[in-house]
C-alpha cells in the first residue's frame, strides 16, 4: 500500500511539474529580452549535430520497408507499389516517429544532463540570485529549437528514406525504376506530408520540454543527473509514443 502511494505521489508531482514548465515557457516565450544567439545555437546543436544520425535511420529505414513490401507484393504481382509503401509510410509514420525516438536519445537526454548538472552544481540557483529566471534563459531556447528543427531533419528524412527505398527496390530486387518513382508520388497528398510535419513539431516540443523537466528538477548529485538523464530518454519515448497515437486519431 505504501509503494502505490509513493508511485501515485511520484505519477502527480511529474504531472504537475510538466504543466508547471509548459505554462512557465509559453509565458516567457514572448517576454523579453529574446536571445537569438541562444536560439541559434541550440538550433545548431539540436539540428545540424543531428542530421548524419537522422538521416543514416531514416536511409536503412526505407531499405528495410522496400525489402519487405517488395517480397510480400510480388506474392500478389503488385511489386510496382513498393514505392507508395515507402513514401506514404515514411511521411505519414515512420519518419516522424523514428526521427523523435533517435532525437529524445540523442538530445533529449543531453539536455537533462546539462541542466541536471547545472542544478546539482548550483549553476541554477546563481541563475536566480542575478534575478534571471532559468526557464527564461535554459529552457525556451531548447523547446523551440527543437520544436522548429525537428520537422525539417524529419523532411530530410523522408526524402532518403524514400531514396533509400528506390536503391533497394530497383538496383537490389530489380523493380522498375519507372514505376517506383511514379507510384511513390501518384498517390500522396499534401496532408500526407503536412501531417507528418505537425507530428514532428508536436514531438520536437514534447521531447525538449521533458528533457529540461528532468534536469531542472534533478537532485543528487552525479548519480541524480545519471536519474535525469535516464528519465528524460525513457519518458520522452513514451510521450512521443502515446501522443502519436492521439495525433494520427486526430489528423486521419
């Protein structure tokens, strides 16, 4: 009885720290001064120091989706739709969601470690003495530079991955070449990419905004920043998880 209270405790803390965080960064959003070097910076950290890792899943993804679909569809004589496959799958699903997982691990847990450590040593409460309110200064800069830069590695990947698609398809297993790149556009429409894309965002958001809870509220020392880094991976995961469920109900 007393770990369930202890874990209901624990479940509603983390709960009323989120929204606590998410309220406390939309406000300081637009509150200034607006330090664009810091956005910047984070936008280079989180996008460009992300694409090669990005981009080499979202090519062996599309590999993969083109091993098995062509196998399975030429069983019915259909192997001139792999391409359709790939591209609808890829823009639609897996690009988003591949490309937040690989990121919640990359830099979602980078940023609890960070600030994690900046708590544990102290960093932050400096932050407060000088009158500068850390979500002001740390976390919005990382929220939407992330949030802004996900949909455009998320883009990026789509495009290798359906390339990634074509290299298996036509030079591995012999497809037509001519049908895959017709079929991969024939029949995707413009919500199938912009769904794709709010998806990104919507993840991008929810990744960086976990992983600054998590080292915000970090304590411990170097084992408690071990503990925040670990959560921000691991719930970060489930979030983009669990919401890409409710937003393919709501866009679809």
């Amino acid at each position: 009885m007393g770990e369930q209270r202890r874990f209901a405790e624990g479940f509603f803390l983390e709960v009323g720290r989120f929204f606590t965080l998410l309220w406390r960064t939309l406000v300081w959003t637009f509150r200034p001064p607006f330090d664009v070097a810091e956005w910047m910076r984070q936008m280079v950290k989180v996008g460009v120091d992300s694409t090669p890792v990005i981009l080499t899943t979202a090519m062996f993804t599309g590999g993969v989706l083109a091993l098995q679909t062509f196998s399975t569809l030429r069983r019915v004589h259909a192997e001139g739709f792999v391409g359709t496959l790939v591209a609808l799958s890829m823009v639609r699903e897996l690009g988003a969601v591949l490309g937040a997982l690989v990121l919640a691990g990359r830099s979602g847990s980078a940023m609890g470690a960070e600030l994690g450590t900046m708590r544990v040593t102290e960093q932050i409460d400096a932050l407060e003495v000088l009158a500068t309110d850390p979500v002001h200064y740390l976390v919005v800069p990382r929220v939407w530079a992330t949030t802004i830069m996900l949909p455009l590695l998320v883009a990026l990947g789509n495009a290798v991955g359906i390339v990634g698609g074509y290299v298996v398809s036509v030079l591995l297993m012999g497809s037509n070449p001519v049908s895959y790149v017709d079929n991969t556009f024939r029949f995707m429409d413009l919500s199938d990419l912009t769904s794709g894309l709010i998806k990104a965002a919507v993840f991008g958001f929810l990744i960086a905004l976990i992983g600054c809870q998590q080292g915000l509220y970090a304590r411990g020392g170097a084992e408690g920043v071990g503990r925040a880094t670990t959560r921000a991976v691991v719930l970060a995961s489930m979030a983009v998880l669990i919401s890409d469920f409710f937003l393919t109900k709501l866009l679809f």
